[in-house]
C-alpha cells in the first residue's frame, strides 16, 4: 500500500511541474530568422501551422500558432 501513495505523491509532483513547464513554454523565444521565416510562409501558405513548422526544426505548429496570434492576431493590437 505505501508504494501505492509514494506514487500518488510522484504523479501529483509530476502534474505541476507539468503545469508550470506549460506556462513557460508558451513564452517561446524566437530568432530573427523564424520570425522572418514564419511571415514569409503565411503569406504564401496562410494558416498551415503543421507546414510551416516543417521548415523550423525543432518547433511544432502549436508554438508557432501561439507565436503568431500573439503577435499578430487582430485582437491583440
């Protein structure tokens, strides 16, 4: 029974750092270059996230939608 709670309390340890390697996760740096890379393939292919993380090794489409609607949403400006 007591490895039973000690995994409780791993699973509980293990959910929030979780939560807070998520929150710092949304606050993804950039180089210029993605930067310039990203706007460059909206314009030609819009909103494909996954197609554009292709070209950006090491990112995935959610960072980059995440990058781009707080930098360039309508809403945000």
């Amino acid at each position: 029974m007591a490895n039973v709670d000690r995994s409780s309390e791993e699973v509980s340890a293990n959910t929030s750092t979780e939560k807070s390697n998520s929150s710092q996760s949304s606050k993804v740096e950039f180089s210029e270059d993605e930067e310039d890379l990203i706007i460059r393939m909206h314009k030609l292919v819009g909103d494909r996230w996954p197609l554009i993380a292709g070209r950006l090794p090491g990112r995935t489409a959610e960072e980059i939608k995440n990058y781009w609607t707080s930098r360039y949403s309508s809403s945000s400006q």
